[in-house]
C-alpha cells in the first residue's frame, strides 16, 4: 500500500473543516453527533484517502456515542501510537494509508477480540455493499 502525503493545504481543499480538524489535527468530535450510517452491509473508508478500514458487521453499539467496532477490516489497514493527551494514557488509531487520525482502541469491546476501535464518524464513509 503506497502511502499518501499532502500538504495541510491540499487536505483543507478536500475535508470539511471538522473532518479536516478531527483526521489531521488529532481532534474528536462530540459523542452522538455522527452515528447517521447505515445498518446495511457495507464497508468503512478513510473520509482522507478512501482506504477500507472497518466492515459493518464487525460494528456494534458501544453505547459511548461514537461508531465503535471489534476489528479492522486488515489488521495492516489501521496503526497504532500511543496518546498521551489529556492527562491519560491511550492507543490512538490511524489510517495506514494516510496518518488520519479515526480514534482510539480500547480493551473494553465484545468478543472475539475484546477490542473496541471508538472512532470518530467524521473520519469514515460508508459504501454499501453490492
């Protein structure tokens, strides 16, 4: 997978200002603001560099107010790094691809893996299924 680099400038042009604010600047949009996908079968895309990240059937109510899954699509589509803002300890998720920073994952998610990936909606895009 063949990185892509651009410049603050170049993002800007191509996100909103929340997206562009959440995804390059490390910010989080506010819980409950961004749960409007689809429950259909469908696959969800970096809103940066449109890499496939996380399958709807790997989604599920975390009830914290942000898109949460148990797994990535690929374990080679997401990175990790550690967080340490806001005077605590985290696993920031990031696109592979691009750098967009989605969220954080967190050892709290159902089976099979016991993960739950709380991303921010305003770093994905649904494509449905054929």
């Amino acid at each position: 997978m063949d990185k892509i680099i651009k410049s603050d400038a170049e993002w800007r042009d191509q996100l909103s200002d929340l997206a562009f604010k959440v995804t390059r600047k490390h910010g989080t949009e506010r819980a409950g603001t961004h749960e409007d996908f689809p429950k259909t079968p469908g696959t969800y895309l970096c809103v940066c560099c449109g890499a496939p990240l996380f399958d709807q059937g790997a989604k599920f109510e975390s009830g914290t107010g942000w898109p949460s899954f148990y797994e990535p699509i690929a374990p080679e589509q997401v990175g990790e790094s550690v967080d340490r803002g806001f005077f605590m300890t985290r696993t920031e998720v990031h696109c592979a691809r691009c750098d967009a920073h989605l969220g954080h994952v967190f050892p709290d998610g159902p089976a099979p893996t016991g993960l739950r990936y709380c991303m921010n909606g305003v770093a994905l895009t649904f494509e449905p299924a054929d």
